[in-house]
C-alpha cells in the first residue's frame, strides 16, 4: 500500500561560514595574548625539574611574596581612594557646579593627555620637581629654609610613587567621571527639589544612589590601572619598591626567585586580581548604563 | 538655576594647580643646565645625541607597523561584527578587554617564555625561535604593541562605526550595485576617518615612549633610551619630558579637534 | 483673586531680578531674551488650565515660575492668598510632572511616590498607606516593586503623577506631560489625567503646545505667542471666537479671506468678485480691508439654499476616514472644506467647478492689521 503522506523533510541546517571573517583577528589574539597567558598558566605548574606540581601556589604565600603583593596592592588602593575622591570632586566642580564651559572643555583635554602621561617621561618630571636637586625641594630648601628629604619626604619612596601615580588616577577618574555626571537628569534634581527635598536630602537619597556604581567602579578601575603598572615604577624608583610587577620585571632579567615556575606564579596571581578588578568594574558599569539611560 | 559655586572656582583652581606644577617644574628645571642662567642647553644636547634620533626613529617605525597593522586587523573585525556576525560580539568585545586584564609586564613575561623556543607544529620546526632573530624579535614588539593598543583601537572603529549606522549605509550603497571593495572603500572607511585618526594618534602616544616590552625584548626604542639617559644625566631626561609631553598634548589636541562633532570622546590609555 | 494667581509676571533671561522690563535692554552687547511679557491670570480653585502655544512661547518658562525653578523678573505668585514668590521650590507644595518623567532611577515605583513624603519626615505607616492610594489612583496598584526601567513611558508617566500627587500638593503643574509617548497612549492617558483631576479637585496648570490636547481636558486655555498672551477662554470659545489672528491660525485648521468690506451695516464683504454676508454687522469702514475667517467643518459642499455661496474649482481631494478633506480654489485661496464621511457620497473630482456654501454666522471677521 503506497502511503500517500506528504513526505516532511526537515530544512537542512544552514551552516554559517561568516564567523570566518573574524579569524585574522581569531588568530591574531591567540598567539599573541592567549597563548603566552597560557602559556605562563602552565609554567606555573611546574617546578625546577619540570614535573607537575601545584607547590609555586603555596609558595605565594610566603612573607617575600606576599609583602610584594601587599605593598601593590596597598599602592593601588591608595591612588585609587585619592585619585577618585579627588577625580570626584574636580568633575563635579567641572560639570555641576556652573564654571564656563571653556574651564571645562580646556581641564578634560588636558585629563585626557594627562591620563597618557605615564611611565618614563612621567617620572623624571617629578625627578625634575621632587627629586633630591628638584625644583620644589630646592625651593623649601632655599625659600622656606626647609629641606624636605631631612624630614623624612623621598620621592624614591611608597610615598613619592603614590604622588607620581595620582597624576594619571585623577585624570582617569576625572575622565569617566565627567560623562557620568553629565548624564545626571537635571529634572532628577528639579523633581526633588518639587517634592520637598533639600540639596543635601537630594544627593543623599538620589544623585550619589545614581553615581555610586560608577564612583565605585572607576576607583576599580584605577585599582586596577595601579597594580599593573610597571615602566613608571621602575623608571622613577629603579626597583628598590618591591611591587609585584618590579618582582615579576626582576625575575625575567635574572633567577632572582631561583625558581621560575613561582615567577609564572606571581604573575598568575597578578592576572587574577586584575581579572577580579576588571570584572567588577564591567558589572558596576553595566549596572550604571541601566540608570544613566 | 546656574549660579557658579565658590567651591567650584576652588576645586578647578586647585586641580589646575596640581596639574600645571610638575610641568611647569620640569620645564624650568631643563632650562637650568648652564649654571646660574636659563638657557636651551638641556634641549640641544638632548637633541645633539646621536642615540636620541636613532631611537626615537626606530620607535616611530614600530609605531607605524603598529598602527597599520592594527587597522589591517581591527576595522575589517569591527565591521565584520557589526554586519554580519554580530553574535559574536561579546566574544570580540572580552578580547579587547583582555589586555587590561594582561599587562604590558605580564604580556612580554609570557611572550618570550613561549617564543624563546622553536615555533612546532607536531613533530615539525616551522620555523626557528622568534627571539633569536632581530626581525623575529620586532614582530614580536610589533604585536604586542598591537595587543596593547586593540582596546582603544577596537573602542574607537566600534564607536565610529556605530555612529555610521553601518547597515543601512551597506545595504544602501548594495543596492545602488557596490561590491564589497568599493564599499568598504568608498563608503565605510571615508567616514570613519575620525575614528581611525584616534586611534592612530592613541597607539601613537602609547607605542613611542614604552619601556616595559621595548626593554624586556632588548629592542633599540625610545623609551629604553630615555630611561637609560635618566640614569646618568640630570636635565636631558626633563628636557625631553617636556618634549615628550608636548607631543603627547599635540596628539590629543588633533584627536579632540577631529572627534569633535561626530560624537568622539575623550579616549584613555591608562598606566603603563 | 483666584486661588492661583500670577500678577504682572515679566521674565527676562540675563538680567538682575527686579529690572523693570523697559529697561531690559541689553546686557553686555548681548539683547536680553524677554521669554515672559505682561502675564496676568486668576485660576481658580479646581480648575485645569491649559497653557498652549509653539515652542518658544513662554508656557514652560511660565509653569517653572509657578513651581519656582525660575524666578520671575518682576510680578508675584500668590498661591492660596500667599504670596510665593520668593520661596525656593522644595518649600511651595506645587507638585510638577516633568516632560521626560524624571523617575529617580535607582528606587522602585513605591520608594519614587513615596519620596516627598520622606523628605519631609512624614511617618512610615502615612507614607505606606498613601503610596498604596495613589497607586490605586492611576490604576497601578501592583507595580510597587518595580523599577523605571521596567515601565512603558505611558507608565513612568503614570508614577510621575502619583508621585506629584503624593504631597498633596495645592497646586499640580504638567510640563507637557504626553509629549513623548505614542498618539494612541497620549489620547488615554489625557483622559485619565483629567478624570484623575477631577476626581481629586485640585487646581491644575497644563502646558502643551499638541491643541487637541489643551481643549479635549480643560476648563479654560490660556493661548501664549512670542512670551505674552493672545487670548484666554473656554475651549468652545477660543475655537469659535478667535479674539487674534494668532489664535485663529494657531487653534485648528483655518480658512483665511482677504476682503473688502462693500457695506458694514449689512454685513456684506466681497471677495474675489463674489460677495457673501457674515452674520453680525461689521465694526469696519466701508472699502476696508478685513480677514473673513471661515472654519473647514463648517463649509458645505454644493450650493445650499439660502446660505452664502462661493464658486471654485476643486483642486485636492483628501480621504481621511472619518472626514473628507476637500481644497478648493477661490481667486487667490485655496479653501479647505472639511466634510463628514457618508457611505453614499461620490467623491469630487480634481478640476470640477464646485460651490462653497457657508451660513452668516460661520464668518468670524478681524481686523486685518
């Protein structure tokens, strides 16, 4: 008996060769970022002898090791309290407090080449300013009859570092900071203003709620933007601040750990705390992009 | 209800201060190298130096295979995404986040631990270790610069490109009968000059003063150089600071002035 | 004295308060912007009054005085026999509705209706049982967990009425409150800010520039041009008798004549050789010339016995649905003829010979200035 049912055939699945487009790029970001992490990944598994082990993790917590990721991490988190407080502060000033759009216009272009103003040619500016014969210090000296390095200042220090760094955290926030507020409604404000608030009742309840996540989420971000950096620290204090990155710098020019594998190690741990920062800052971030619509 | 804050003056006033100071600082500080007088001296010898030129030469040619690579890499993957793969976005876009999460030091760490050895494939040598050769040991520079800058090239074509509407501009200009050459050519590339003039300008910025992978792969660039003068000289290195920082600002400026209008925002480049 | 009432109110961008509008000249080469001339109204207690008008014409500026976002120049506000003028905006007990809603994003649709009362101290069970009324009151009571971003714009809008009303406020102001939602959410949502409004009494001001909307809900329409105001009535009365040009053109479609007038006692006008009666005898001289004002709906198609009748030749016809748009050529003019939809009519034709006939008392006479 012949069925005489419609035969069904299912569509065929289109394959799609388009994702093919992307392979020069594909290609190009793994041998140059995801094969080298990889392959650091790995080499932190092994020790001296090449045999598995998991022992280049324990050793991070050794006292060398951990004062190296204490000191950046306390680094870090000091630029990045007062790069964002006082980044804060001067958006604010820039955007919300009624200077002429000129001082604004002219402060955020200079943030934005202030911001790539790192590594060398930053640091032997605050040698020039702050260094033993620079032209700050022989001004107290000379002037005020104060010579700074007697009392305790040193520019080759966690202290002068911190300064040094501030000068490209407070741009950073200052350049985030200022689109954010820019997108404040002003009817927010005028809203509140109708329904009985006071200034202060204003940004308590609505305008730092609002800016919270970005505020939170930039000074993340210069969390971040600290611990990784390498060329200023070197250039300005030579290596005698052990940040990790120094370390890191350290052992590749030498065995000085006596074990690559905990090298490989410490720059894993590097990656992992800059992988934490980063994810924290994109989610801080998503969720402002929902309010600031 | 626009009255200027006195706080406002204050914070600007003092923001301004902190910021002109190092510079003013070290610019006064270069003119003091003939005892007693301001004088240029600093700036000629640090212009004098045979070194300084072929330094800084070598770092603005790795700064141009920089940049040309990485438009030859990135415009095509940005509009490729926006047109036809756009699912493939979030993958893109966690790329160009990774050399946050990778920095420069960790980067050329990695770098040469893999290509110190022979390139295999299986059993067979494709070719020889990348660092044992100075072209080798360039491409090397070459890319990781291109890693360093793709953030802020992939942000800025991304914006640019966006801005363009670029799919309706395609499907536009495919049903006046252009080929994909012509379009990407005539149509695409004309109006992301602004975008693409950023992110040369950025990856300029970022690639002529770089110490970390210039130094770590042995390379004769501009940031080693300086780093190495300001271990034996005293006013060359503010001098060229100075410079350094004018440079920079011209970059900027030129950025600024392009992007202004077209929706361009400051762009960032961070620490390093 | 109305229980709103703005008295002489002058505003003018960039000079010191208190500059009598004569001397606002210029200030520092730059001419002084006078957003707000001369502006007189009593409203009364319940009322909802509209301010219509274009862009630009000092509506906004007006209802921001009110709310006391902008200081008036001269003039004083007086809200319930008190004078208002010189308080700040966190203390008039106005509640306003802003254009693009102005829900604080970072709170849930209670916590944004509730805030007034939370700035101002009130107890928790108060605030409590007052958001839950008012979300009854626009018909969202279960939407209390929600965040702006969830709503629609004709439900964002819908809180942001709430929460203006949540003060209890003497007076309520609506920044052209619909102008960014779609036609057919603006249709229902004006009926539910009326009805709301009504249901409550309170003493309202409207501003919209969308005239459909300013007649359909309320009591009186103030039509505002370039900062003064032309006219001030009940809607059936600004349509009909348009007291300026201004008003005329601005509220609905408008026929505009040019004509002579052959004999004021008569009322007889004549108009591209033809001759038609208005319905009242003119204020005007003979042989002066005056704008005869005729409304689209109110003009039949064909001649109709013993009613003025005007020839032209028929030069677009326009199907819109409910009404047949019918543009006629008279002389100079081109007429529009609004006409009820029939099943039974045939439309006209492009290039016939039609007549216009129009009763007396359609014609609305002005001076032409």
């Amino acid at each position: 008996m012949a069925s005489t049912a419609l035969t069904f055939r299912p569509p065929r699945r289109q394959i799609s060769w388009a994702w093919l487009g992307l392979l020069p790029f594909l290609v190009f970001a793994f041998a140059f970022l995801i094969a080298p992490a990889f392959s650091l990944l790995l080499g932190a598994f092994r020790d001296n002898q090449g045999a598995v082990t998991a022992k280049n993790f324990v050793d991070l917590t050794g006292p060398f090791i951990r004062n190296a990721y204490w000191l950046s991490i306390r680094i870090s988190a000091v630029t990045a309290l007062m790069g964002g407080v006082f980044g804060f502060l001067l958006a604010y000033a820039l955007v919300l407090s009624g200077v002429p759009v000129w001082v604004r216009t002219g402060l955020v272009t200079f943030c934005g080449v202030a911001s790539n103003f790192a590594g060398v040619p930053l640091a032997f500016a605050f040698v020039a300013i702050l260094g033993r014969t620079g032209v700050v210090t022989q001004f107290f000296h000379h002037s005020l009859q104060f010579q700074i390095y007697q009392h305790g200042f040193n520019l080759y220090s966690f202290a002068g570092l911190s300064v040094t760094y501030l000068y490209f955290q407070l741009p950073l926030m200052v350049l985030i900071m200022a689109p954010a507020l820019d997108g404040m409604k002003r009817e927010w404000r005028e809203a509140s203003e109708n329904l009985g608030a006071s200034s202060l009742q204003y940004w308590q309840h609505v305008g730092l709620p609002i800016l919270l996540p970005t505020i939170l989420g930039t000074m993340i971000l210069l969390f971040g933007n600290a611990f990784g950096a390498y060329a200023t620290a070197y250039a300005l204090t030579g290596g005698s601040l052990p940040l990790v990155t120094i370390q890191i710098g350290a052992q590749m020019r030498g065995d000085v750990l006596h074990n690559p594998g905990l090298g490989y190690a410490m720059a894993l741990g590097m990656v992992v705390i800059m992988a934490v920062s980063i994810g924290l800052y994109t989610r801080l971030q998503r969720l402002s992009e929902r309010w600031l619509r | 209800m626009r009255r200027t804050n006195v706080w406002g003056w204050v914070w600007v006033l003092l923001g301004t201060a902190y910021f002109l100071m190092p510079l003013l600082g070290a610019f006064q500080f270069s003119l003091e190298m003939r005892r007693g007088v301001l004088s240029l001296l600093a700036y000629q010898r640090a212009f004098a130096d045979p070194e300084f030129w072929s330094t800084f030469l070598f770092s603005n040619q790795m700064a141009v295979l920089t940049i040309v690579v990485s438009l030859a890499l990135i415009v095509p993957t940005a509009f490729w995404v926006h047109l036809r793969v756009p699912q493939w976005r979030p993958v893109v876009e966690f790329i160009t986040l990774m050399p946050f999460v990778i920095p420069a030091i960790i980067l050329v760490f990695g770098m040469i631990k893999l290509y110190k050895s022979p390139i295999m494939i299986g059993g067979l040598t494709l070719m020889g270790p990348p660092t044992n050769s100075v072209i080798g040991t360039n491409a090397l520079l070459v890319a990781g610069y291109v890693i360093l800058a793709m953030p802020y090239m992939y942000r800025a074509v991304d914006a640019g490109l966006r801005a363009i509407d670029v799919r309706t501009l395609t499907e536009a200009a495919q049903s006046l009968g252009a080929g994909w050459f012509t379009i990407i050519v005539q149509v695409i590339l004309p109006n992301l000059r602004a975008a693409l003039l950023s992110g040369a300008l950025l990856t300029f910025a970022i690639v002529v003063g770089e110490l970390t992978l210039a130094s770590f792969l042995d390379r004769p660039a501009f940031g080693p150089y300086l780093w190495l003068l300001g271990q034996h000289r005293a006013y060359e290195p503010a001098a060229l600071s100075i410079i350094s920082f004018a440079l920079t600002w011209v970059a900027m400026g030129i950025i600024y002035f392009v992007s202004r209008g077209r929706g361009g925002q400051g762009q960032v480049a961070g620490a390093h | 004295m109305g229980f709103l009432d703005l008295v002489q109110i002058h505003k003018t961008f960039g000079v010191r308060p208190g500059t009598m509008p004569a001397e606002a000249t210029s200030v520092r080469g730059i001419p002084a912007t006078a957003a707000v001339v001369d502006f007189n109204l009593e409203v009364q207690r319940g009322e909802l009054v509209s301010f219509l008008g274009p862009s630009g014409c000092g509506k906004t500026t007006t209802l921001r005085m009110i709310a006391g976002l902008e200081q008036p120049t001269t003039g004083t506000i007086r809200i319930a026999g008190n004078d208002v003028s010189r308080k700040p905006a966190n203390q008039r007990n106005v509640g306003m509705v802003f254009q693009a809603y102005a829900l604080f994003p970072n709170m849930t649709v209670a916590s944004n209706v509730g805030f007034g009362m939370r700035v101002t101290h009130k107890p928790k069970e108060q605030i409590a049982s007052r958001v839950t009324e008012m979300l009854a009151l626009i018909r969202m009571p279960d939407f209390g967990d929600r965040y702006p971003y969830q709503l629609s714009g004709g439900q964002q809008q819908r809180v942001a009425l709430a929460r203006a009303l949540a003060i209890q406020p003497q007076v309520l102001l609506l920044d052209e409150p619909l102008s960014a939602l779609d036609a057919k959410i603006r249709v229902e949502l004006r009926g539910e800010i009326r009805r709301i409004q009504q249901q409550l009494g309170i003493t309202t001001v409207y501003v919209t520039h969308d005239q459909e909307e300013a007649l359909s809900i309320s009591d009186r329409v103030v039509v505002m041009n370039a900062g003064r105001i032309e006219q001030i009535g009940a809607p059936f009365e600004i349509y009909n008798f348009p007291q300026t040009i201004f008003v005329a053109g601005f509220v609905g479609t408008l026929n505009q004549l040019r004509c002579t007038v052959e004999d004021p006692a008569a009322a007889r006008l004549s108009f591209d050789g033809q001759v038609f009666r208005a319905g009242n005898p003119l204020a005007a001289a003979q042989g002066a010339s005056v704008l005869a004002m005729l409304r689209p709906e109110e003009l039949r198609f064909g001649a109709v016995e013993g009613e003025n009748q005007l020839n032209g030749v028929v030069e677009r016809v326009t199907f819109l649905g409910a009404i047949v748009r019918i543009q006629i050529r008279l002389g100079q003019s081109l007429v529009t003829l609004d006409a009820l939809n029939e099943r039974r009519l045939t439309l006209p034709k492009v290039g016939e010979q039609q007549t216009v006939s129009f009763p007396p008392h359609a014609v609305w006479v002005l001076q032409a200035s």
